[in-house]
C-alpha cells in the first residue's frame, strides 16, 4: 500500500461508533479494515468488493444466522 493511505468510511458512520473503512490498495485492490481495530488489513479486488456489496443489497446473506 502507499505510504499515505486515506481511509473512508461511511456517510451512514457516526464519529464514535464502529465501522468498516476503505482505502485503495494499488490499481487492482481495496483495503478494508474496522475502525476499532485499524491494524488488521483485508485487502480483495474490487470484483469481490462489489459481489459481496451485491449480495447484501439483495438480501442474500438474509434469513437465520449459521451455527456451528
């Protein structure tokens, strides 16, 4: 990542609460971390990003949570 990383978060986020940030990672990735935790890194490409951003606009990941 360069050296200046600028993090977003979003509009939606309140200045103290817990959210999920983005940065740009290079030309073919996104770095994510949670606010709370700003030192741990998960870096996808954008094409993962957006499946995922789909899947929860359409309500894919809905319904009853998993259990083990």
């Amino acid at each position: 990542m360069a050296e200046k990383t600028i993090w977003q978060k979003s509009s939606y986020s309140q200045e103290e609460g817990e959210c999920v940030e983005l940065a740009a990672a290079g030309p073919a990735a996104v770095a994510l971390r949670e606010s709370e935790a700003p030192g741990t890194v998960l870096t996808v490409s954008p094409t993962a990003l957006g499946s995922l951003l789909s899947g929860v606009k359409n309500g894919e990941f809905d319904g009853p949570a998993l259990r083990a």
